[in-house]
C-alpha cells in the first residue's frame, strides 16, 4: 500500500497544479443498459474507437492467474470507487501539462519499451459492472531502459491499463463506464515507445507518455508531447528508435549522476 499512497500523493499534487503528471478528475459514468452516446463526428477522428464494442465478460478469457487477477483488482478498486481519480491513457482532456520529455518520477519505477498494441481485455471488479477498467495487451519489440528486478524482453506481453471500459454481461445488459471519443489513444495494430509507471506490489503497468512509431520514426501521441513538439522543444520527435534510444538512455544516466 505505501507504493500506491506515493502514487495517490503524487497524482493529488498534480490536480493541486503543484507538479507535472497525466491525471484527471472524472465523473462515474457508469450507464446500464445503454451505451455512452457522444456525437458521431467526435467519433469520426478519434483513437480509441476500439473501445467502442462491448466485450462479453462471461465469455472473455483471461490471460492471467486468478491470484494475478485479483491483485490488479485490488489495486483499481479504490480508485475507481472512491478517490474519482482516473489516469486518462496518457493525457489529461484540454490541458497541457509540462513534464519533462525524459525522466522518471522519484519513488515510481518506470519501464522505457517499443511496444505493439495486439488487442485487449476489459475487466469488472464488482457483480453491478460500476468499477471497469481495461488492459491494452502490447507486445515488446524492444527493451530501453525497465526496472533491474523485472523481466522483460522482446516477445513478452505487456498488460497496459487505463480506467474504464464498456462490457456486457451474461443477461445482455451494458456497463459503460468513461469512454470517450479520444483524440489520443492507442490505436491497435499499431506501434510505439512508451514510457510506462510500473507498481512492483501489484503488478500494473500505466501508460506515462507516449510516441506512436509511424515510418520508423517517433510521432509524439500524447497532449502534452505533441504540443511541445508543435512548439519545437521536443528532442524525440522525428527521431529513428535507435536514435531515441541512446538519448533517453543518455539523458537518465545523466540525471542519475545528478
């Protein structure tokens, strides 16, 4: 628990405005019955129109052991029930946060990987379907930087999660709960360098920024990322992934030694 008190503190300094991050306020819109209805020209240009379809959870296969499963049910359930706080896949709605384009919070554990969104699973952690989150399953192409203590190489599949989800139920009924039409999402069958917060107690990985890989070259994918390139100030954009990769890795040893 005293990883997840460092993560609500951070994300309670970032809602204060006190610090940088990719966390925002949202409402339970939970729906029963029915599906979230947004205007279809929003619709038209987003990312995230996987999240679309209702997945069946009494037909769904798990890619992980029970014990697995309910320690990232444990992990989701405060958040989603309690505090209201969602992390919104890499971007808080209208705002601009200033982060730095490489770093690492202190006291969080962070994965650097090039990565393939294959597909996903959305899980409920309650019978009433009103606490939803989903895992964007991405596969690893190739490894910069992970924690010392965890395994990860390329061919390993990596569960990413955000808040969330819309699922259906063995009766029909519908449960929706924050999907919106996103601007900036990951979109599957594609490819990226993501920079994930990684919670060693529980488990679970959350997307902290991300470049989409379009042409062999990095495409920021995120509000944040994408305005500082429009601004000229990003180092990564256009960048190859070999390139990217020995200036991250180059930049981090640099603040290490700091």
């Amino acid at each position: 628990m005293k990883f997840m008190s460092r993560i609500i503190a951070v994300f309670a300094l970032i809602l204060c405005g006190s610090t940088s991050g990719r966390v925002a306020f949202a409402q339970n819109t939970s729906q029963q019955g029915q599906m979230p209805v947004w205007p279809q020209k929003q619709w038209n240009s987003a990312h995230n129109q996987w999240q679309r379809t209702p997945v069946d959870i009494s037909t769904q296969t798990d890619t992980v052991s029970p014990d697995v499963r309910a320690k990232r049910h444990a992990y989701w359930t405060q958040p989603l029930q309690q505090w209201g706080l969602r992390i919104i896949d890499g971007i808080i709605p209208g705002q601009i946060v200033n982060v730095p384009e490489v770093g690492e919070i202190k006291g969080l554990e962070s994965i650097w990987v090039v990565a393939r969104f294959e597909g996903f699973h959305v899980f409920a952690i309650d019978p009433d379907c009103t606490s939803i989150y989903t895992e964007k399953n991405m596969r690893v192409i190739d490894v910069i930087k992970t924690p010392d203590d965890l395994p990860i190489s390329s061919g390993s599949l990596l569960d990413v999660q955000i808040p969330g989800g819309i699922v259906k139920t063995a009766q029909g009924t519908v449960h929706a709960l924050g999907v919106r039409p996103q601007p900036f999402a990951a979109q599957v069958g594609h490819t990226y360098l993501l920079h994930l917060l990684y919670d060693p107690h529980y488990g679970t990985m959350s997307t902290y920024q991300r470049w989409e890989i379009v042409s062999g070259t990095l495409l920021p994918d995120d509000r944040s990322e994408s305005h500082r390139a429009q601004e000229g100030k990003s180092m990564l954009a256009g960048k190859s992934i070999d390139e990217a990769a020995k200036y991250i890795l180059s930049v981090l040893k640099e603040q290490s030694e700091k």
